[in-house]
C-alpha cells in the first residue's frame, strides 16, 4: 500500500508574508492610529486653521496637477504615438527611466532653471544688469504645481501610450480618408480609446500628489503646507506627536480612499 503523501496546509505558507507585513507594515501603523486616538486629539487638530488650510492646499494642488498631467500627458503620448518623428522610440523608451527619477531631483533641475541665482535669472541679469531676475515663482504654490505635473505627467503617458499601441490604424486611416481633419479624429476616435487610460493614469497621479513631500519641501516654498508637510512640522519642529498622528491618519484615509478608487478604474482599463 503507498504512503500518503502529507500536504501542508495553504495557510500555512501565508505565515511567513503575513508576520513580516504585520511587523514591518501594521504594527507601526497600529501604532500611529493609537496615538491619534489621544484625548482631544481629533477635536484640537479638525479645530485649527492650520489643518483646514493644509487640506485645502492638498486637494487643490492633486486635483491641478492631476489635470494639468491629464492635458499635458494626452498632448504628449498623441505625439510620440501618432506622429513619426526620429527618436520617437527613444523618446518612449525613456519616459519608463523616467518614472524611477526620484521627486526631488526634478525639482532640483527647476530650481538650477528657475531659481532665485538659477540660469533664467541669471541670463536677465546678465543682459538687463539688474541686481535680480524675475524669475521667483518656485517658492509659490505655482512653482510646486509646476513641478508636481513635470514630474507626474509620465504616469499619465505611460497607460496612454500602452492603449495606443494596442488602437488600429485601420480606424484612423478610415476616419482621414473621409476627409476628417487631425483635431476631429484626436476628439472623436482617439479619445474615446484613451479614456479609460486616462483615468487609470489620473487616479494614480492623484494618489500621488495627495502624499508628494519632496517637491513641497525641494522648492521651498515655505508658505505652501500640504498634509505630509504639516505632519512633518507637527512630530519633527512641534515635537506634538498627537496631532501629527492625526493628521497622517487623514492622509491615510484620503489615500485608501482614492486607492480603491484607482484598483477599479485600473481593472475597468485593463491597465
């Protein structure tokens, strides 16, 4: 009679993955929520002006640089896809190095462009012989957007370019051989196809901006406070680990939220 072979359980190889998320993710982040839940945090942090300005500064500057990443993305991944030129692929090709650029050394290339002793101030002082140049807008809101949607954009092009790969020319050809003009054939047959891209793409960028640090920090702009920064000025400047606990279980919150959100329009792209 043959041995029976045993078989372990399935649960029992989810032991080892399961102990080490537990030990490396949600103990640390039972413990943040712990903290939060201090006496009169919730109630002292939802109370200051500071977290309502930084929240709307957050949702304000994702929901820009997401739009600005969405217009900017499509105009680029309809030009690198549709329109030959020499060095498309390459082109291509780098936009996925692109994406492992970490967020600080773009804003440190806007800052060596744009900044108070940058190239483009320096150029105007060179020729105009002023003492200064104009050029002070990365310590504004709007140098942080700027630098959020150079950065971002390429993850809104990389699912563009992935569902433009995969459109007939066949449709094109047929839509210009009917006599439709280059804007009437982006609206009405390569739009449509991008749609679900696009909102995979923004989703994503969304998410991303709701918890960029980096760029806020990099630029400088000390009048700009988002989540992660106040979270940053309330543990490390404040040492008030409370509401610093609070206002990272908001971002945790928002992000969860939004996360779920990009799962689904990502499963609906294929992306």
């Amino acid at each position: 009679m043959p041995a029976t072979r045993r078989t372990v359980p399935v649960w029992v190889w989810a032991l080892p993955p399961v102990a080490v998320l537990a030990v490396v993710f949600l103990y640390p982040l039972a413990l943040v929520v712990q903290e939060s839940l201090a006496p009169g945090a919730y109630g002292d942090v939802f109370a200051s002006a500071s977290f309502r300005e930084a929240l709307v500064t957050t949702v304000w500057l994702a929901v820009a640089s997401t739009a600005g990443c969405l217009v900017l993305g499509f105009v680029l991944a309809v030009v690198i896809a549709f329109v030959p030129f020499p060095g498309g692929k390459a082109v291509s090709k780098f936009i996925d190095v692109f994406l492992s650029f970490p967020s600080f050394l773009i804003t440190l290339a806007l800052l060596f462009l744009y900044g108070t002793v940058g190239m483009a101030n320096g150029v105007w002082t060179d020729v105009t012989g002023e003492p200064t140049g104009p050029f002070r807008f990365l310590t504004t809101p709007w140098g942080v957007l700027l630098a959020e949607i150079t950065y971002f954009t390429p993850f809104v092009m990389r699912p563009l370019l992935a569902a433009f790969s995969q459109m007939e020319t066949a449709q094109l050809e047929v839509a210009s051989s009917l006599g439709a003009r280059p804007l009437r054939i982006v609206r009405q047959v390569i739009l449509p196809e991008a749609l679900p891209a696009l909102a995979a793409g923004g989703s994503l960028v969304l998410v991303m901006c709701l918890n960029e640090f980096g760029i806020v920090l990099f630029t400088g702009a000390k009048g700009v406070t988002t989540l992660p920064m106040l979270v940053y000025s309330k543990a490390i400047l404040e040492s008030d680990y409370a509401a610093a606990c609070v206002v990272a279980v908001v971002s945790i919150a928002l992000s969860v939220g939004l996360y779920v959100l990009y799962r689904g329009v990502s499963r609906r792209a294929g992306a």
